[in-house]
C-alpha cells in the first residue's frame, strides 16, 4: 500500500496536575487517502481528546505527546507552530460536534466562509466568494447566494452543519477530522448531513477520520473502525471485519448492545457490560478492560497488554486474539 | 429553485426601535446637539470672541419675556457675557469642545480598556493578573487630583484633557471586556478559528471582539457623558478647557459671580450640558435594553 496519509504513534494526551492524568494513552492510527476511518467508544474515552491532539487544539493544561505524528510525509512534531497554523484549515480540516455554537453568531455565513479562504489563498482573494458559493451548492444549501449574506441563527441546525461542512472543505484539506458531526443533529438530519459527507470526501478525495459513538454511523461510512476503551485503542479493523468478527470482547459487548428490532424477545433486556470504565486515576496494570471483561484469564491483569496483528489488518489489545 | 426566505429580523427590529422613548429622546437631542455644533460656522452669528461693549451682561430674549423689562436684545438672542460676547454663538460652539472631548476621551479609554480586557481574558494567567492588578490600581487612583496635578503640571490643553480623562477612565472596558472575552474565549467557534488556523490577532479582532460590540458601544455612550461632565468639572475648576475658548463648563466658570443677579447666564449652559449628558445616557441606555432583548 502507498505512503499514509496521516500516520500517528504513541500518541498521548496528558492532563497536568498532582497526579498527573492521561485521558489519551498510546494510540496508533493510519489514515490513507481517499479512506474513512472511525473512531469508536463510549462517552469519555477519549475519542474527542484524540481528534483535538491531532489538531493540536488541546484546552489549556493537556500537553500531547507522540512518538510519530505525519501528515502527507511531513513531520508535524517538528513542525513550527506558524507552519501548523499554515497546515491548519488548509491541509487538514475539523468539523465540530456542534453547529449551533462552532459558527460566529455575529459574522455572516459568506464572511465566515471567506476568511478562511483569505486566511489560507491571499494571493486570490476574490475568487473565495466564488469557492464558498460552489461549496454551499455541493453542500446542498439551497438558494446558497441568500445564504451568503445570512447570520448563522437564520440557518437550522442541519443547514449550519452544512456550512461547517463547506467551510472545512474550503480550501480542499487532504484530511478531514469530524468530531461527532451529527450528535447535535435530528435523527433524519443525521442521514442526510452524513451522506453529504461520504459523497463529498469521495469527490474531493481527502482522508476522514471520523469520531462517534453512534455503532450506525459507523456501519454506514466506515472503511475501517478504530474502537476506543479508557483512552486506548483496543482493536482496530476494516468494518466489515469488525462487524462480522469482533476479537476484542469490549467490541462484542459493544456490539451485542445494540437494539435490533426483531432480534430481542419481549420484554427481553438489552445486553449491557457490567462494571464501569476505570477511572483515569485508577492505576490499572493490565488490561483496563480486565475487571468488566467476561473472558478474564490471569495473563490480563500481569502486564500491560499490547496490540497483537491478528492478520488482514485487524488490531486487537487483548492476551487472548 | 425558488426558496423565499423570510426577513423578519431586521422589521421586527426596528418596531422595537420606534417603541424605546428613551431611545428616541436620546438620539433625537444628542442628534440636534451634534448637528448645531457641526453647522456652527454657518449658524453663529459672531465669532465667539467678539466683544459687544455696548451689551455686556445683556439678558436673553425669553428673560424679557418671563420677568419684564426690556433690557434684551435681538441682536444677542440668549444675551452676553460679562464681556460682551454673543451666548448663542459661545453655546454652538461649546457643544463642539463638548463633543469633541466626550468622543475622544470615550475613543481613548475604550482602546485602552478594550484591549486590556480581550488580552486578560483570552490568554488569561499571568496577562489576567497583571490586568486585574491594573485596573485595581487604576481604582484606587482619585480621579479628580490626579487630573489636576497633571493639568497643573502640563498646563490645559484639548490634547492634554483628553489623554487624561482618556487614560482615567478605561477600568469599565477592561472590566467588562475581559468578562465578555473569557466567555466568548470558551467558544466552540473560537476553537474552530484556531482549527482553521487562524492567527490569535486574528481571533482576537475578527472573532471576539464583534461579538463583544454591543456591550461595549453601550459602555462608550455612558463613558462618553462622564468625560463631558468631567470636562466641564475641570474647566469649571479652571483646569480644564483654557480661555478663551467657548467650553460650557467654562461658560459656568466665568458666571459664578453672576449666579445671583443675572442667572441665566450660568443657567444656559448648564442646561446644555444637563441635556446633552442625559441624552447620551438614555441613548445608551436605550441601545442596552434592545441589545438585551435582541439576545432573547
């Protein structure tokens, strides 16, 4: 396979403080062009922590460390942070959780647009207009020219997503990072805001790492799933082999939790996992899956667990794959 | 494809506008103000320091009319002073140096409190610190000494008044930038800025400081009445704006002695004065109360 898009080891995200905390531990991930990959778990696992670090948007008082970080080839731990700025919005873009607030309420739709065409293409700057034009329509944005000249509270959620949308796209990034796109969106919306953004990464090419909690999403878009625990990636695979054989036992869990109509009796009970996630102080030696995992063998709780190749590209953090 | 879309905001808005009483009073006098002192050239009839011997301390007309007599003039509508000088021509002109050291002073301290406030909140820490320890120090400053030891060392000038009541009066945008700044700094589209690569000067002018407009611009108006009112503090002390220039504050000055047998004169100006602060207040106060439901 050709060189990855974005290529990421080691990385952790590290909370400052008496004790210290890392929300993010040792992820790898490799995103090739043209692919999409998601990024699964529940609730606090870190997936968002992820998407931030490798934005290097972290809030004050996380510090992101990593072994290898690439974009494209080009080293970005090294990087300066005017070359970042540079990269940023350009070469790879985010798109937030939620439109109603990643959008200025006091700047138009068309200026917000433009910016970050000004931002990134100052030799030509009137051709932004026309960019953000042809994107709103691509976007699906009806009467788009109108729009231009909108407020984001004109606009409804599902149209303003589609404004975050075009405006990451703006100067045609070659990675995408959508940070739970459709949680803030009606449940029609969601269908509609995610195919926009399958049909658009296709035509424009770029590498998309998607992160969701939302198992349907993932079955969807997914070209491979990357499934997250306690901050740490427990398995990563193509989504088909995910779905039909997942190794590690979370994934199944996961997996089996989900609500089939047809499949459960009455008055049956969904299947959940019992216990909790660890705490991110809790100091866990082995497997952090280990205390909740029905399959627990005493190799578990002896050593940290490492990822295993469990062949045809399928990752799995577990003694037992 | 044809999508109408509706336009309801900007109609719904100006409905609001025509219903604020305070608001239009405000910005109808502050507006008749503004506009006699622009035409003052055209509209005055004398230069405000030519001396009409024969007329001095000559009552206005509606003195006549209330009180009798026939000491009043035509030629000097609202009277003269102890000099003989033209009030009418002295008050048009007035209203300029009102005006002019109100909206300077007000430009000065918003620059400064401004910036102050939008460094303090978005980088907070350290910047938060040393302009909160700023602002208390500028606090704990009196006012009113500070600008007459400044005035009496540097002598009274337009320039010198402004730069002093300028760089006395900046704590409430600071305060107030700074809060505002803090919220917006928590933003998610402050955070897609700086996704999107955005320089922090960037952010800082182009995504926090519009959003922050409102607040400030109601700030500015009622800064604005406090430096007029200060102005003619000073002058009144005989600190502020230097003779012979027509200041309304100074006009009080040059009056007290007469306070007792010709009144009017000191009554007019001060009329003035009280007109133009109370309408820049209510102007502002008009602009916070539609700020305040436009957010609703």
């Amino acid at each position: 396979m050709s060189d990855p898009l974005l290529e990421v080891c080691g990385l952790s995200v590290e909370l400052s403080g008496p004790p210290p905390v890392r929300p993010v531990q040792s992820v790898d991930l490799v995103v090739h062009a043209g692919e999409t990959l998601c990024v699964v778990g529940e609730s606090g696992c870190g997936k968002s922590l992820t998407a931030l670090a490798l934005m290097g948007l972290l809030p004050a008082g996380m510090r992101r460390d990593a072994t290898t970080l690439r974009l494209a080839g080009e080293d970005l731990l090294g990087a300066s942070a005017n070359r970042l700025n540079d990269l940023l919005g350009d070469r790879m873009a985010m798109i937030f959780q939620d439109p109603m607030t990643a959008l200025n309420p006091v700047l138009t739709i068309g200026e917000q647009l433009e910016e970050v065409w000004r931002r990134h293409r100052p030799a030509a700057p009137k051709a932004g207009r026309e960019r953000a034009l042809l994107l709103l329509e691509r976007v699906g944005v009806p009467a788009a020219a109108a729009r231009l000249l909108q407020f984001p509270h004109q606009l409804s959620g599902g149209l303003r997503q589609r404004v975050m949308i075009a405006m990451a796209l703006m100067c045609d990034p070659v990675l995408l990072i959508a940070d739970e796109p459709t949680t803030a969106l009606d449940v029609t919306i969601q269908a509609q805001t995610l195919h926009v953004l399958a049909t658009l990464r296709r035509e424009f090419g770029a590498g998309m790492i998607l992160v969701t909690h939302d198992l349907g999403v993932v079955a969807r878009i997914a070209d491979r799933v990357a499934v997250m625990y306690a901050g740490q990636i427990v398995e990563t695979a193509p989504a088909a082999a995910l779905f039909a054989t997942p190794r590690h036992p979370y994934t199944r869990g996961l997996l089996g939790a989900i609500a089939v109509p047809g499949r459960q009796r009455p008055r049956e009970r969904l299947s959940t996992i019992p216990g909790s996630v660890p705490a991110p102080t809790d100091a866990v030696r082995g497997c952090l899956f280990a205390a909740r995992c029905p399959e627990v063998q005493p190799a578990c709780t002896a050593a940290p667990v490492m990822p295993r190749d469990a062949g045809a590209g399928h990752f799995v953090r577990c003694v037992r794959a | 494809m044809s999508v109408s879309i509706v336009q309801s905001g900007p109609a719904r808005r100006k409905h609001r506008i025509l219903k604020h009483g305070g608001l239009i009073f405000g910005a109808f006098v502050l507006g008749l103000v503004v506009a006699v002192s622009l035409a003052a050239p055209l509209l005055a009839p004398y230069d405000t320091a030519a001396q009409d011997l024969f007329h001095r301390r000559s009552p206005p007309i509606w003195h006549d009319w209330l009180f009798g007599g026939h000491r009043a003039t035509w030629a000097h509508p609202l009277g003269t002073d102890k000099v003989g000088r033209d009030y009418l021509s002295r008050l048009m002109y007035g209203g300029r140096i009102s005006l002019l050291i109100g909206l300077s002073a007000a430009c000065v301290s918003g620059v400064i409190g401004t910036t102050l406030g939008l460094v303090a909140g978005y980088f907070r820490g350290w910047w938060d610190m040393a302009v909160n320890f700023a602002v208390t120090t500028r606090l704990s400053l009196p006012v009113v000494l500070v600008a007459l030891v400044v005035v009496s060392v540097y002598g009274n000038s337009l320039p010198i008044l402004v730069a002093v009541i300028g760089l006395l009066a900046w704590d409430r945008f600071a305060v107030v930038s700074r809060s505002l700044a803090l919220q917006a700094s928590q933003r998610d589209y402050v955070v897609a800025a700086r996704a999107l690569g955005c320089s922090v000067p960037h952010i800082l002018l182009r995504e926090i400081l519009p959003n922050l407009a409102a607040p400030l611009i109601v700030i500015a108006t009622l800064e604005m009445a406090n430096a007029i009112l200060f102005e003619a503090a000073l002058s009144f002390l005989g600190l502020g704006v230097p003779p012979p220039l027509p200041a309304w504050g100074l006009m009080l000055a040059e009056a007290k002695e007469d306070i007792f047998f010709n009144s009017w004169m000191i009554f007019q100006p001060g009329l003035l004065l009280f007109l133009l602060v109370l309408s820049i207040n209510m102007l502002g106060d008009g602009l916070r109360d539609l700020n305040a439901s436009a957010r609703r």
